[in-house]
C-alpha cells in the first residue's frame, strides 16, 4: 500500500488557522490534498491532525482522516518525523503495513500531481 500522509496541526502560532486560511479560494490544505489525489500514486491519502475543523475539511477535500493525532503530538516543538510515524502504525493496524511512505506538507499550495 502507498501511503500519502499529510500532517497539520491547529495551533499554528505565527499564523493563526494557516491550514483552514483560504489561498486563491480553497483553504490551504485542500491544495495538497488535491494534488495527492490526483496523482493517482497513492492509495490512502491520510491527514493526521488534532483539530476537528481540519478534519471536516480533509475529508470535504476527499482526504482520509481515520484517527485524531494525541496531544503529545501536537506540540509547537514536536518533528515531522514521530507525527509520520504515528501516522504509519496507526494506518497500518487499519489497512496492514505501507509499502511506501509519502510526507506531504499542507501548507505547499504549488505542489502539483
């Protein structure tokens, strides 16, 4: 299995909200979702976030949000790599083990498929 994982938390402090802000009329986050859809290289493209508003907006974007990221996880200094990692265990008990792993920022909005 191809795994795309997208992480976004929401306590973003230098920009407030920064993955539910729209850019050019799409919240930021629905262009990396997009981009990862339409690629056809995935098949599950996962958020993993600690905020409710995200998740209604990955899943109206077509994303999967299976779980909610914990607290521990979703701190100012936590790393990408032990959110991708959770991300990866979580999925894997879900859809059994990826194959292939892909971190996909949300807030990359010139990504393209």
């Amino acid at each position: 299995m191809r795994l795309a994982v997208i992480p976004a938390r929401g306590g973003s402090k230098r920009i407030p909200r920064k993955n539910c802000r729209l850019f050019f009329g799409k919240p930021m986050i629905a262009w990396s979702i997009e981009a990862a859809l339409q690629s056809g290289l995935f098949d599950h493209v996962v958020v993993s976030t600690d905020d409710e508003e995200i998740a209604s907006i990955a899943r109206d974007f077509g994303a999967d949000v299976p779980f909610f990221r914990s607290p521990d996880l979703s701190g100012d200094l936590v790393a990408t790599r032990p959110v991708v990692n959770d991300a990866i265990h979580r999925i894997g008990a879900l859809y059994g083990p990826p194959s292939q792993v892909c971190c996909l920022y949300a807030t990359a909005p010139f990504v393209t498929p």
